[in-house]
C-alpha cells in the first residue's frame, strides 16, 4: 500500500546566520524528489491524531545571512483515503547576529546551537530522539565568507550535533548552494498551496529576498531559457524544468553595503559612508557582518526617489538576468524581506499578508524617500530598501508594474522557506517514512 504523510505541526526558532556545502544537490542540473509515494501522498494536518499508525520526526537548522532558525517537523504516515489538512506551527525568537559568529563568536556559536537542540528534545518525544535526523544548512551567510572560516563554524557545529541524542547523517552540517534554495523555497510553497498534488499543471513562482542573496524560481510556459538557467527534478510521479536563479550579493543587507560603497571594506573605522537614500540629517550605526558602518544622508546634497533609484540600479545592472520566459507567468508567492518592508511600509497587514501589485513598491517606495522625515522613526533604511526592491523586481527580473506578488510569511501557518522542502528530500534520501 502507498505510504502517506502528513504534516502534523512545525516549531520554529529564530537565532542566528549562516551556510554549507550541501552534498545531495552539487552543481547538477537534475535533482531527484521523486518521493516513493502517490502524487497527494505528503498532507498536512492541524490535529495530532490519538490513534495514527505512525508518527516520526525530522529536524532543520535554516541558517542564514541574518538569523538562524530550527524547524522541527512531525508527520504521521497515514493511509491514503485520509483527507487534506493543515499545519500548526509554534515560534520562538532569538536575536542573535550569526555573522559575528562567523568570525569572532565560533564557540558561541555551538553554544547558540546547543540551547537550540534542548527545544528540539522538548518538542520530540523521548523514544524518538534516536531515529529523527537533524540537518543544518547555511544559506547566502557562509556563501560570502572565506572557505577556511566558514569550515571552522561548521565543524564546531558539526560537534554539537554528534553529542545530541538525535540521528546525525553523514552529510548534517554543509552549505546550501543557492540554486538548491530556490528549488526547495518553490516546493515549500507549492506544496503548502496545494499545487504539487493538484490535477493541474498550474504552480507559483517564488521570489526570495534574503540578506546575504536573493532567488527567483518558477515554473516557465515556454522552454527557450538557458540550459544553466534550468533545473528539472522528479516529484510525486511528475517531472518538472524550472527556471531558477540565485544571485549572491543580491540579498537585501549586502545590496545596502553595496550601495553605500561599504562593499568589501572591512576598515570602518573613522569613515562615515553617505548615501541619498538616508535621510539627509541622519547619522547613525549599523552593524552586519561582524563590522559595524557609520553610515549617513548627505546633509550638504540631495536626497529623494530619483536619486536613491541611481544608486541602487549600480547594484542590479548587468548582474541580474531578465528572464523572458516571466512574461505572462503566474502569481508570484513573494516572501523574507519582500514581506518585511511591505510590512514595515504599511503596503501590506503584518498578521494576513496580502497581494500587490509590483507598481505599489515603486509608490510607495517614492512616497517614503520624498517623505524621510516621517518615516525615520521607524526605519532610516526604509526609503533604500525599497527603492532597491522596487529596482529588483523592474530594471532586474523586468517584472511589469502589474505583476500581482502575493505577499506572505506563512501559508497553513508554515514559513515559507526552503527548509520544509529540504526535510522532505532528507527524508526521501533516508528512507525514513
């Protein structure tokens, strides 16, 4: 008899940054999620039934360029007359600033990693520990930093994790190339909207905006893209060919570096970097990466829309590809700091999120920069940020103004990352079901 799964309910932990060598993806161009089960075999269900017939575990660190979280997942193989469900979820914060880890806080960094498993054992049952895997993948963090110190962090954690009670797999602790991010972020979100076991062929694109890099992944109407600008995998007896790009450098935090002319200055000492898209009588501090920037409006020029759009445009142009196949697409599932500043701008309600269309950044991006004064308090970022959105979806992914991005942190109350389509690859590779 097929197997089943349901999702039953996810906790998530924010802490701290980072990323790994991810072994099951590498450079290839095929990536094989052909799960042994029927097309509506992975479900998700609210409730954590008294009687199922077998539940079992899996554990996910998601490090990232500004903050590390740990998934951990509970599903229940179930027969396959059972119906469609949901997902509950649990969240705790931490704000911990992973790249200081990178460099300076390794030992901390364990630390960190440690308190974290502790929720990890709270969470599964104590009988479980032994056969739920626990996987850590570093994402744009780690990508950016020197291959000798991003190995030194990953092997303390690597430590960490061959002490815990948990199933450690031989390939636990690596960096996650981008590609692979954006492949599993489409699966995540495709899979939480009903679409991978649907009898359609109609999917989402996913945009990810993170700090470190940024993705665009989608499923094109036409097959006229570069061969290294595809990626085709197997799943649930269908095989896919998405376009998929990640661009490092291209998160959000990073770009602001860039656009600052910090990019690559690790001398901060005594300089203050200056910019037309800061309030013109701002200066201030901001720390990223271990190093922290004075940063500042240039109080003696200009500041506004116009000129803050020149200074991000030098961090897109000629570095991002405009894929043709995105005219006429699907809707866009947009989430991370596409939904951050959506938030903090008032285009969006933080607690439902909801669909805009792309020529809403750009206004609301003009309305923020010619008004800095007002919004300031809140964020002297706000106006750079997005103006560089507003760039990136136009000038970089040539998106028109009435592209509808659906804006959201969570679908079914599950965070839309790629850490739940990594679970589900983990899983299948270790045949645990």
């Amino acid at each position: 008899m097929a197997s089943k799964f349901l999702l039953l309910s996810m906790m998530t932990l924010w802490a701290f940054p980072w990323a790994f060598p991810c072994a099951f993806f590498a450079k290839a161009k095929l990536y094989n999620f052909d799960f042994p089960a029927p097309r509506r075999s992975i479900l998700p269900s609210m409730l954590r039934p008294a009687n199922s017939s077998h539940i079992f575990y899996g554990i996910m660190f998601d490090a990232g360029s500004t903050g590390t979280r740990i998934h951990v997942y509970t599903f229940i193989q179930k027969h396959p007359e059972t119906r469609l469900g949901q997902c509950e979820t649990e969240m705790w914060s931490s704000g911990v600033d992973l790249l200081c880890f990178h460099s300076l806080c390794t030992s901390q960094a364990a630390d960190i990693v440690g308190q974290m498993l502790k929720l990890a054992r709270n969470t599964v049952p104590r009988v479980m520990w032994p056969s739920t895997p626990v996987v850590l993948r570093a994402t744009a963090g780690l990508r950016l930093l020197p291959q000798d110190k991003a190995h030194v962090l990953l092997t303390k954690v690597q430590e960490v994790f061959d002490d815990s009670p948990f199933f450690v797999p031989s390939d636990s602790v690596g960096i996650l190339e981008g590609t692979s991010e954006g492949i599993l972020a489409w699966v995540t979100v495709n899979f939480l909207t009903g679409h991978l076991y649907a009898n359609t062929r109609r999917t989402v694109g996913i945009l990810d905006l993170g700090g470190g890099s940024t993705q665009i992944t989608f499923l094109p109407k036409s097959e006229t893209a570069p061969a290294d600008h595809v990626a085709t995998f197997n799943m649930f007896n269908t095989t896919y060919k998405l376009y998929t790009r990640s661009y490092l450098g291209n998160g959000l935090k990073v770009a602001r570096l860039a656009s600052l002319g910090a990019l690559g200055n690790e001398e901060t000492i005594g300089k203050v970097f200056k910019s037309s898209c800061l309030p013109k009588q701002f200066r201030g501090d901001w720390t990223f990466g271990g190093l922290t920037y004075t940063v500042s409006g240039n109080s003696d020029g200009y500041s506004g829309y116009k000129l803050c759009y020149q200074e991000v445009l030098k961090v897109i142009k000629d570095v991002v590809h405009q894929p043709y196949e995105i005219k006429g697409n699907s809707i866009f599932y947009a989430f991370s700091y596409y939904f951050d500043r959506a938030v903090d701008s008032g285009l969006i309600d933080g607690s439902r999120g909801g669909a805009v269309e792309v020529k809403e950044f750009k206004k609301k991006a003009k309305e923020v920069c010619n008004r800095m004064s007002k919004y300031h308090p809140l964020n002297p970022f706000l106006c750079m940020d997005l103006t560089y959105i507003t760039a990136l979806l136009k000038e970089g992914f040539g998106f028109k103004d009435s592209t509808l991005l659906q804006l959201t942190k969570k679908v079914n109350s599950v965070e839309t990352s790629w850490a739940l389509g990594a679970m589900f690859e983990h899983l299948q590779k270790l045949r645990i079901h």
